[in-house]
C-alpha cells in the first residue's frame, strides 16, 4: 500500500517530529511510505522557544520539506505533489489551530481529486494546552475535513465527539520500542550525574509551561527534602516562561542542593538517560490532554505520579504503575511521594511496567490505522 504522513519530522524538534518519524520506520516494512513536513512549521515571531531544530538530527530520508504554514501557493503544491503519488492512504498529524487552515487547504484538495483515498487524521490535541479566542473555529474548520481519527486517550477523544459527533475514531496510546534494551546502566549514569546509590531521584520532564504544575510539586516535596538530603529533584526541559517563581519556592525553602535543573532541550539519548537514572516521575498538571511522557516511563520502567487531568490517568494503574492524585491537591501529592519511597514500591511497579507493555506496542498502534483504514 502507498501511504503519505503529512506532519514535522526531524530535524524538526518535540514529541510530534519524532512520533512521524516513528510511523514512517514502523510502516515502511510493510508499505511505501512517504513524508509531506514542513519548511516551514511556526514563524520565528510565534515560536517561544529557542529553536524549532534538532542540531543533532539531519533531514530525514524519508521526508520532502515542502509545506509553509502560512504560506498557501505551498499548500497548492503540497497536495499536487500528494496526488500526484497516488496513495492510497494519506494521514495527517493535528497538535495545534495554527495549522487548521494550513493542513485543512491540503486535505481539501487530495478529497476533491482523488475521492476514493481514504484520510485518516491522527490528533495528538484536539484543544490547545493554552487557548485562543479562534481555536474553536479552527478547530472545527480543520475536524470537517475528515471522517477517521485516532486519538491517543478517551478524553481526546470526547473532545473530539464535542466538535464531530459523527466520526469513526479509535483509541491508541503513544506507542513505544516493547522490547526496547538500553545501553546505559543506572548505577553507571548515576556517577556521572553526581548521585549515590543512596539518592532518591525524583524526574519532572517536559517543556516548562504554568499549566504543567511545576509550582505544585515543588511545594510539595519542600517538607520531604528538609528532613532528608538524600532526595533529589531533577527538572529537565526548556522553559517557554520566566522562572522567577519557581526560584523563589526553591530559595524560600533552601534546597537549591537538591535541585538539578536543565533548562533547554533534551535530546533523545538525554531524556533515556534521565529517566534510567531516576526513581520516580512526578507530573502535576493542571490540565492536558494526554503525555508522551507517560509513555516514555513505560519504555525506561519508570514508576509515575500523575495528577486526574486529561487523559493521564489512563496511562497510569493505580498502586501498581504508578499513583494518580487529583490536580492542585500538594498535601496528597507529597504523601503519595513518601508512600512510594518510604514503603518500597520501586521494584514492584517495574515488575508490573514489565509485564504489561502491549498496549504501548508499535504493532497495536498500527493495527489501529489498519482498522480505520479498513472501516467504512
């Protein structure tokens, strides 16, 4: 089967790029494939963070860099040169309004010349993580376009019932490599980290925004660091904000020492070797849809706390994965952290990761494009 992605792919930078990516080697076994990304994805003028590349990833062999989100004689030529491949299946990543009439200009074109390709729409967000006054709008304008979604969490995907009641849509997790064997080993990178065997690593990963709760968790383990050095708080991500505040809780409470903080981008290799030398990931949210994160936990067996937010909890099993406690709750935030530590769940809850990965499969995943691509 011919099938074309059209979304970023690296060196294009974030959880988007690299999930295309992932398709296209995981489908290229079976198919021919091919990638539509971007020239260009956000306007400098609109992007918060430093860098929209990876300087350590190259263009992808796979991929044509052709599409210029605000520029629409490039959206003509991106859907002739769609057509003019004659898929079979064309799938379309969606994270963001911006691209509503970008993507949907392109998709109007491929329905109207070849009506008998099936479009299947792949929504990582169906809302923004931070809202607009046209999102809805857009929204709408780019959902009209397809009648096939998978979405990555059941909270995705009643939002999406809210703009698109009829729809066929199917559920699948952001997949992972199963059987994935890391190179590092924990005690190894925990020398290089500066960390003793003794150390009780806590992981908050992501892009640093106010709605991920950064603020929540940092209250929450003020009392468990005084009364023990041996915990340590690593923040890895790039900062799409001022940090005045979180500073000053760390300041406030004097536990500078215990901190790690990286405030940039982490690469691939980084976020594995983060995770491999961590305990415990900790993602208070305020709100989300779902996270990748989560799904990179699964990947690296690392135990999670998340908050009842979104679509998290639907990646974490209560007491045996993990712990889910409701948003803004930092009491219970901070003993469900000591419960983890003090009674020892560690080895019980990677044993469980373990053994119940198939649901993060890259072959589950694609089984379920299969089934849209199949459905009528």
């Amino acid at each position: 089967m011919k099938i074309v992605l059209v979304g970023p792919a690296p060196p294009l930078r974030g959880g988007i790029s690299e999930h295309t990516k992932g398709l296209y080697e995981n489908l290229i076994i079976n198919h021919q494939v091919k990638i539509f990304s971007f020239s260009v994805q956000y306007p400098k003028i609109f992007f918060p963070g430093k860098s929209q590349y990876d300087d350590n990833n190259k263009s992808f062999h796979g991929a044509k860099y052709i599409i210029n989100s605000i520029n629409p004689l490039s959206w003509s030529k991106s859907a002739s040169k769609i057509i003019k491949s004659k898929p079979d299946l064309v799938i379309f990543n969606y994270w963001h309004p911006f691209f509503s009439i970008c993507l949907s200009n392109i998709a109007k074109k491929i329905k109207y010349q070849l009506p008998f390709v099936k479009l299947i729409s792949i929504c990582h967000n169906i809302k923004p993580h931070e809202t607009g006054i046209l999102d809805s709008y857009l929204t709408k304008f780019y959902l009209k376009n397809f009648n096939f979604f998978l979405l990555m969490s059941k909270h995705v995907e009643k939002q999406l019932y809210h703009y698109k009641k009829n729809n066929k849509s199917i559920v699948r997790f952001l997949p992972i490599l199963k059987n994935y064997k890391s190179k590092f080993k924990k005690n190894n990178l925990r020398n290089k980290y500066g960390l003793s065997e003794k150390s009780k690593v806590i992981l908050f990963f992501g892009l640093i925004r106010p709605y991920k709760g950064l603020d929540n968790l940092l209250h929450s383990i003020k009392t468990i660091f005084k009364k023990d050095n041996n915990f340590k708080l690593i923040i890895a991500g790039e900062a799409y904000q001022k940090l005045n505040s979180y500073k000053s809780i760390i300041d406030k409470n004097k536990f500078s020492n215990q901190i790690i903080w990286y405030n940039h981008f982490i690469s691939n290799e980084d976020i594995e070797k983060l995770m491999i030398v961590s305990d415990l990931l900790v993602l208070p949210y305020k709100s989300a849809s779902q996270s990748g994160v989560l799904s990179q936990s699964w990947q690296f067996n690392l135990p999670s706390i998340v908050t009842n937010v979104g679509g998290l909890s639907e990646q974490v099993i209560h007491g045996r994965s993990g712990f889910i406690v409701e948003p803004n709750d930092i009491k219970e935030l901070e003993r469900k952290i000591s419960v983890f530590f003090n009674d020892k769940l560690s080895d019980d809850m990677i044993n469980y990761i373990k053994s119940n990965k198939n649901k993060y499969d890259w072959s589950y995943y694609l089984d379920g494009i299969m089934k849209l691509y199949e459905s009528t």
